[in-house]
C-alpha cells in the first residue's frame, strides 16, 4: 500500500477521467476536492483548488509535478523513474513540464470532449438535490 494520495478537482469530468485512469493503474489513493479531510486539506497550499496535488508522507507535489509523479508511480511510467528523475533536476523541463499542464487544465472543456467520466461532486450533489425533492413540504 502507498503512502500517496491524488488530491483533484472531482467536479471536472476530464479530472474524473484522468484520476480513474491513475487509480486504475497504481495504488494511489484518489481523493476529490469534495472529499477532503481536514488533516489532508492541511497539507495542500492554500490556492489547492488551481491544481491537482500529489501528497506523500515526505512531500507534496503540485500541478504539472503531481501528474509527473502519479504518471510515475504507473504500470505504464515505472520504467521512466530513473530519466525523469535525472530530468527533473533542469530547469527547462520543469517549466516545460508546468506549462504542459497549465495548457491542457485551461482547456479541460475541450479536452473533456474527448476524455471524460461523471465527476462525483456533481453525482453528491444530485443525490442531494433529489432527497431534498423527495422531502415533504
């Protein structure tokens, strides 16, 4: 069991898609924004809600990093640990890396066309709205 957990946007259907995927393909735990505890949401920077977040017992990586390290922590990115690692340590890859997010989070409307699952804040919330339909007056 990881000690790593996901932390995203659980009201964006692309995020939903992506953290699926991950979830799917790792042992990260997976939790939405919706779903934070008050210990979790401690760790997180205060602007949590512009990015996703990846929070370990050591660290917390955030934006584009946070998608590198769970990407990481595949199936599918395990044999890529060692070269990303030794990119990292150049700046122009982190801030090509940054702006490969930034650039795919600013259109997730576009992208959600094509990649995309019922986000689970919308579900809480319908449920919600239909037990308080369900109530008597």
């Amino acid at each position: 069991m990881t000690d790593a957990v996901l932390v995203y946007d659980d009201d964006c259907g692309f995020c939903t898609w992506w953290a699926d995927f991950l979830e799917a393909r790792s042992d990260l735990r997976i939790v939405g924004f919706s779903g934070l505890d008050p210990s979790l949401r401690d760790r997180l920077p205060p602007d949590y809600e512009s990015c996703s977040h990846l929070v370990t017992d050591d660290a917390v990586y955030s934006c584009g990093a946070s998608i590198e390290e769970a990407m990481l922590r595949t199936d599918l990115g395990s044999g890529a640990r060692p070269i990303v690692r030794s990119l990292r340590s150049i700046g122009l890859y982190r801030d090509v890396r940054e702006w490969g997010y930034r650039h795919v989070a600013h259109n997730r409307s576009l992208w959600g066309k094509l990649l995309s699952k019922h986000p689970p804040a919308r579900e809480a919330a319908t449920n919600e709205d239909e037990a308080k339909a369900d109530e008597p007056s």
